[in-house]
C-alpha cells in the first residue's frame, strides 16, 4: 500500500525538514512514486515523479517548494503501485479540475457504484 505524510499550520523550519524525513522514511510504504502538494495562502503547487524518495528529495524543484516559508499545508504521497504503470502520470498528487488529492489503496469501482446510487 501506499504512504501518505503531511503537516499543516505555521509550518516552521524545523516543520518543513520533519515533512523531508518523514517522506523519506514513508518510502517503505511505496517505492515506485513520489510526491507532494504544497499549499500556501493563495495557491496549490504539486509535483510528482516516478522516483523513490531518496531520489525526489534531491530534486531542485522538490526542495524549492518544500522549503517555501509560506506554506500553510503540505501532504506527501509515496507510491506502491498496485494497479497500473509506473509512470509520471499515474504517481500521486492527482488533480481533479480544482481538487488536488491523494489516497491509498485502490478504487475499482467506486466511480461505477457513485454514478449508479445518483
């Protein structure tokens, strides 16, 4: 299954460097994919690689948005793929029009039943 981390409020610097290990350390609940959104007072910024977390902790950008002062929230996802590829694309966050997310496990069906109770 997957690993999700995060932190919210006055995150300070030594909040921001707990977020870093705590997604490093997180890498034991899935290697395949990393990533992370970001949220400040004004806007939502994510990222996401098909890399253990090691490697995405190294990441210029990674660390640019992680160390921002101004974030309010930050939620981190490792990925143990269980359903589809490894790829960019299928790494965590997701973004559903104005909703950015995260989830672990698998939804199979759940679109289905949704639209079939409406």
């Amino acid at each position: 299954m997957c690993g999700i981390i995060g932190g919210a409020g006055n995150i300070t610097h030594e909040g921001r460097k707990m977020v870093k290990l705590m997604l490093l350390l997180d890498q034991i609940r899935g290697f395949n994919s990393t990533g992370i959104v970001c949220v400040d007072n004004q806007d939502v910024y994510t990222m996401k690689k098909a890399v253990h977390s090691t490697d995405f902790l190294e990441m210029k950008q990674a660390n640019s948005l992680l160390d921002c002062v101004h974030n309010k929230a930050i939620i981190g996802h490792n990925r143990a793929a269980t359903v589809g590829a490894v790829t960019n694309t299928n790494a965590h966050p997701f973004e559903h029009g104005s909703i950015t997310g995260v989830h672990n496990g698998t939804f199979n069906t759940y679109y289905q039943t949704a639209r079939s109770s409406l």
